[in-house]
C-alpha cells in the first residue's frame, strides 16, 4: 500500500511469509533527498 502527497509517501509492504512480516515507512520528500528506505532495507537484509 502507498500514500503519496506532495511532500510525504507512506509505504506499507505486507506479503512476505504468509503476511506475517511487516514493512512500514514514511518519507519527507522536501528532505530526505529521494533515499528509498525499504529497498535499502530489502537489499541489506535477506528475505525469504
């Protein structure tokens, strides 16, 4: 699921494991310079 406004984006992936394994994020676009967090995340951390 996505929420995207003009300065926030809020993301919420659900459908690893059965759904059991959440991953929230909420972004600042006016400052966080377009880092995209959970793919950060899902490519230091193995999921399987």
């Amino acid at each position: 699921m996505r929420v995207h406004g003009p300065v926030t984006l809020i993301e919420h992936d659900n459908t690893q494991n059965n759904a059991n394994h959440v991953h929230s994020v909420w972004r600042d676009l006016s400052s966080d310079f377009g880092n995209d967090a959970l793919a950060d995340h899902y490519r230091q951390k193995p999921h399987r």
